[in-house]
C-alpha cells in the first residue's frame, strides 16, 4: 500500500503544480489582454479582464482543493481552508462586478439606442 500512496502523492503534487502554472499564465495573459483592451479604450476592458481573472482563479483554486488531499495534519488543512475562503470569495465578488458592469452597459446601450431612434 505504500508503493500507491506515494505514487498518488506524486501525482496529485503534479497536478497541484500544474494547475497552479495554468492559473497563472491564464491571469497573466488576461491582463496583458485587458492591458490592450485598456489602451483601445474598449468599454468592455473590465468584463474582459475579470473573465479571464476569473478563469485563472478557478485554476488556482483547483490546486488549492488538491492540496486537501495531501495535508499532513489539522493546520495544513485549515491553511488551506482559509486560502479556498478567499479566494471564493474574490471569485463571487469578480463575477458580482462582471454582472452589474454588464447590466450597465446594457442600460447605456439601450440609451443610446432610443437617442438614435429619435
């Protein structure tokens, strides 16, 4: 039984690493993105940038929840714990901005639609 465990020790160490590597070339990649959208001057630079943050939250997430598996003891755990809380929450905020910034700009869209129609 050992041969297995340290077998899936390794491969969810692995895994953790890459879905951290992942996590973080998509929110580099999402800023640069968002960067040039910024300089553009694109009224959906924000939703832009916070789609592919977003994304690259999930990825770190996704190795944060592995690292439940491999915890050595309570502390581990509720470091962990306490990482997967933040960063949960940052995604709920994120996508709360991401829904009222595209609410508004549907109202500014609707605006100037009826302006144009008189």
């Amino acid at each position: 039984m050992g041969i297995i465990t340290e077998l899936l020790h390794l491969v969810i160490e692995w895994a953790i690493k890459g879905f951290e590597v992942v996590g973080v070339i998509v929110i580099i990649m999402s800023g640069i993105r968002g960067l040039l959208h910024y300089v553009r001057r694109d009224t959906h630079t924000q939703v832009v940038l916070f789609k592919g943050l977003s994304m690259g939250l999930g990825f770190a997430l996704g190795g944060e929840i592995l690292h439940t598996f491999v915890a050595r003891d309570l502390k581990d755990v509720a470091l962990v714990g306490g990482i997967i809380a933040l960063r949960v929450a940052l995604t709920f905020l994120m996508h709360w901005e991401m829904k009222v910034e595209s609410e508004e700009e549907e109202m500014h869209e609707q605006e100037y639609e009826e302006k144009e129609e008189k």
